[in-house]
C-alpha cells in the first residue's frame, strides 16, 4: 500500500467532537496564547489539529494542536468565524505510536514540562516500551531517559533492570562495624 500523508484528507470537524488528550507535556505561556490567538484571527488556521478517530466513543482525540483547539473553545469571534468547525487530519496509530507523535510535534517547535514528560516516560514503559524504543520515537537521548525516570522516583521504572553488586573497597571490608557499643565506649 503506498503511503499517503493524512494532510491530503484534512477534514472540517465539529469543535465539540474533539477532546484534549490525557498525556500532552506541552505548556504556552499566556502571551504566546494571546499571539497564537492573534494569529488565528489574522491568517485564519493555516494547520489542521492532529486527532487519532475514537471510532467507539464517536470522538477526535487530539494528538497535535491542542493550543489551537483551545482558541477556538475561549475565544468566541474564533468559534463564530469558522462555525464552530476545526480542520483535522486523522492519524490511525496506537496509544504509544500518538504519544511519541505527540512528542515529535511539540519538540520539534518549543519546550516541555519536565513532570509531565516524566509522566509520559512513566506511561509508555507501563506500555511495555524499552528504553530504546522510547530514545527512537520520542527524539531523547538515552541519559535523558534515565533523568526522567529518576524524576518520576518510581521503581517500577527499573523493575526489569538488572543491576550488579555493589562493592566495597578493601579497607572497609577489614574494619569491624561500628555498633551503638563501640560509639557509647568510644564517647566515655
């Protein structure tokens, strides 16, 4: 089958028909708002929200352009000149595949919030994703992975991880332990 990219079939959708996903670190701070806003009444929208087809729920879930979907629900002259409608093109993947489509997007144009990408780390490794997978389709280097895990400070992050034993140097090994004895002796 030859691929055809879905910004070939962008599709005019009704506002209320589209939900924000559970899973998006990105944040815009409110004068970036107010100019996305201000160039959403300018240039009208130049680029389809990206939403995966909630087929069962009847629902779009935004996978990309979540900002631009907020202009439309706060700002009513929006919502009133495009007829309540948002333009979306469909992507057809699964959970974990619009998680790092997700991520792509929103790195590829601006920064994150480092909780909630700890959060998102959190979810694809409880979605059996290896550490590789999510370097690969999240654009991170492997340190980076292991920086948000520490944050998140779950365990089960690291469950499946085999560690080796800890050693200790020569010296120590030779010196008795000290004990509440030894210390109380050692103060009279």
């Amino acid at each position: 089958m030859k691929f055809e990219s879905p910004v070939y079939h962008v599709r005019p959708v009704p506002v209320e028909k589209i939900s924000p996903n559970t899973y998006n670190p990105n944040a815009v701070a409110p004068p970036e708002m107010k100019l996305l806003y201000e160039s959403i009444k300018a240039d009208g929208y130049t680029m389809p929200i990206v939403c995966y087809y909630d087929q069962e729920a009847d629902q779009y879930i935004i996978v990309d352009g979540f900002h631009r979907y907020r202009v439309m629900l706060e700002h009513e002259d929006i919502y009133r000149r495009e007829k309540g409608m948002l333009p979306v093109s469909v992507i057809d993947k699964p959970l974990d595949q619009r998680m790092a489509s997700t991520i792509r997007h929103n790195r590829a144009r601006g920064s994150h919030d480092v909780d909630l990408m700890s959060n998102i780390v959190k979810e694809l490794q409880e979605l059996g994703r290896s550490d590789a997978w999510i370097a690969k389709h999240l654009g991170m280097e492997r340190d980076e992975i292991l920086r948000l895990k520490q944050i998140t400070g779950l365990a089960a992050l690291f469950r499946d991880v085999q560690f080796g034993k800890a050693w200790r140097p020569a010296e120590e090994e030779e010196e008795p332990l000290e004990t509440e004895e030894t210390k109380t002796k050692e103060w009279n």
